[in-house]
C-alpha cells in the first residue's frame, strides 16, 4: 500500500516532531536565537544554568534534542523528560543516563557518586542535563538544583542545568524566594510563534528536506489559510498540514485544496472545543467548577428562573408564610415559659426543707433567751 507521503512525491513524512539537526527550521530569529543559547549553555555557560521558554508546540524539546544529538566530546549529557519524579528522582535517572550504578544509601550517596565522576573529568568537559517541562519542578526542587550545581572542581563549573518551560516559569523565578537561583541563570531565552512568513517557510523546508516541491503540493492560498489558522505555533502547523494532505490523499489529488484544508482546520477547531484546555489541567488552586458552569448561558437562566419562582411561591403565601412564623414564635416562647417554671419549682422543693430548719431555728431561739433572763 502507497504511503501518503509517497502519493505526493516525498521520501518520508513531513510533519512529524524529528529532532534531527537535518530537520530544524532555524529560518527565523527567534529559532536562531534559541539554538544558539542552548549551545553555548551546553558548551560553554559558566553560571550553570540556561533557561529556554516558550509557549507550549513552540519547539523548545525539539531544538534541545537536536542539541544534544550533535554529541559534543566534551560534553557528557542527560534529559530529564519528567521533572514531577522529584529531585531524588531526577537525580538518580541523570546517574542511570550517565552509566553510574545507582547507590544504594540516601540522596548522600548518590551526591558522592555525581561528585566522583565529575572528579574524573578532563578540564574543559562537563556534565550538562536537561530538564523538559521544567515547570513541574518545586520551588524546594528548583533549589536542590541551585545547590547540586556547585558540585565538581571549585576553579571550574562541570555541572550544568538547561531548563526548558512555559513563560509561567519566568514569573516565579522573578519571586523573592526564587532570586538566588534567577541570578544564577547565564544564558536565556524566548521562543516565540512563528509570524505568517516564518510559517510558510516553515512549511517549504519540511517539504524540501524529502525532496517535495512545496508549490505543488500545496497553493499558496490554502497554505495561507492553514498557517493563519495556527497561531504561529510549529506543532499546530504540523498537525494542520499533516491531516490536510491525508484528507487530499484519501480523495486521491495531487494536491491540497482548498476544501481539504478547511476540512483540517475544522476538525482541529472541533476537537480543541470538545476538550478544553481549562478540563484538561483540571481546576487550579482556589478554582471553582460551579463558578466556571455560570458562564454557559442555559445554567445561568436556569438559575434565574429557578430563583423568580422561589420569590413568587413566597410572595403568594406570604399570609399564611407570616402566621406559620408567629405561630412557631409563640411556641418557642412557651417552651421557655414552661422550662422556667419548672425549674423554679425545682429550686424551692429542694431548698424547702433548709427554709424549713433556718426559720425554725430563728423562732425558737428568742423564747430560750427569754427563760434564761427570768428569774
């Protein structure tokens, strides 16, 4: 069976996230810019750490593997794909990557194990990991790594750290408690979207790489319009024009038309509507879901018409809500009336008999006075 790509006169599949350095677009400044960072902070930073964010699809994983698969000599490399493992987790999978046994003790020995291979390097070679999604990491993590980097030779920094994140990283590294670590960071930088010309681009080189012409398989109009509708952002392009050209191949052309492309952008729309980004996270910290329903319209005029009805049902009994209220009043205050009494009566049946005793007591005593004063 012809595969799609082959339909359209290509070597392989265009669209897919290859982090091969043969494939990275680097048309743009922004993407220039970035490459260049991650390499020097590879290579070269001397605070020990370099910091590259961006909007999520932008292609910060995929320009920190085509670093890293140029194998640097003096560069030993590990990636942490998943920094929610924690700090003791991170550290033991950047030792597994490394080819040192995992030590059997505490955080201690496996401290002690970094430590001696950084002992073991040449001068001018370093340990560098990579950490994705680095804002998973805490804020008490993030610290651990501000420490573990002072690890190796003190005259030269062997270990080093790249963080790869969405801008809400940025934020909390501007936090008091975050400024030690923010001073720290060397080499940074922001990977924007792509505008229209850099997209397009974008486009023409995935298809020229495996030797398509990227005028005949996709007009400039329609291309224009799947690139419009992506915002810019590298991994949107990739699923627009990957799912555009196999509508095109299902129908048997030869090229994308216009209808395949609005056929792709309209799936895309669909998909991205059925779950949003709000469901997929989940709620954040103080967030409410019933406050987030009041939105739609139909809850909210359901909550009105349930609330009218409330007020008419009351206002119409309001006579017989009113005489209900009193009554239920009255009753209480019998109730107290009745406890009240009952406990006075209480109170004089038990001290009845010392009344009783005091004031026998006080009668006779003036008549004894009165026989011992006769004669």
């Amino acid at each position: 069976m012809t595969a799609y790509y082959e339909h359209f006169g290509l070597s392989g599949p265009p669209f897919r996230f290859d982090a091969s350095p043969n494939t990275i677009f680097t048309g743009d400044r922004a993407h220039r810019e970035a490459l260049a960072a991650l390499e020097w902070g590879l290579r070269h930073e001397p605070s020990g750490f370099t910091l590259l964010v961006g909007e999520p699809g932008t292609g910060k994983t995929t320009l920190a593997c085509s670093i890293l698969l140029r194998n640097y000599q003096q560069v030993r490399s590990a990636y942490v794909a998943n920094p929610r493992v924690g700090f003791d987790g991170a550290l033991r999978e950047i030792l597994r990557q490394l080819g040192i046994a995992r030590p059997a003790g505490y955080r201690a020995a496996a401290i002690e194990a970094l430590n001696t291979l950084l002992r073991t390097l040449s001068p001018g070679e370093r340990v560098v990991a990579v950490f994705d999604e680095a804002q998973g990491l805490s804020d008490g993590d993030l610290e651990e790594l501000r420490l573990l980097s002072s690890c190796g030779r003190v005259d030269e920094r062997q270990l080093h750290f790249v963080l790869l994140g969405v801008p809400e990283l940025l934020g909390r590294l501007k936090q008091p408690g975050m400024r030690q670590l923010s001073d720290r960071i060397g080499a940074r930088s922001i990977l924007r979207p792509l505008d229209r010309q850099d997209s397009l681009a974008y486009v023409a080189h995935r298809l020229r790489i495996l030797g398509g012409d990227p005028a005949q398989i996709f007009p400039r109009r329609t291309l224009a319009c799947l690139v419009d509708h992506s915002g810019g952002i590298p991994r949107r392009i990739n699923v627009l024009c990957h799912n555009a050209m196999l509508m095109a191949f299902a129908s048997g052309a030869r090229r994308v038309g216009m209808d395949q492309a609005q056929a792709a952008i309209g799936e895309y729309l669909a998909l991205a509507k059925a779950t949003p980004t709000a469901e997929l996270r989940g709620p954040s910290r103080g967030e409410r879901p019933w406050l987030m329903r009041l939105g739609r319209p139909a809850t909210v005029f359901a909550m009105l018409w349930v609330t009218a009805m409330g007020a008419v049902y009351c206002w119409s009994f309001r006579e017989a809500t009113a005489r209900w209220i009193t009554a239920q009043v009255n009753f209480v205050i019998q109730e107290f009336d009745q406890q009240a009494k009952a406990g006075e009566t209480d109170r004089l049946d038990k001290a009845g008999p010392q009344l009783a005793h005091r004031d026998s007591h006080r009668f006779k005593t003036p008549s004894a006075r009165h026989r011992r004063s006769s004669p």
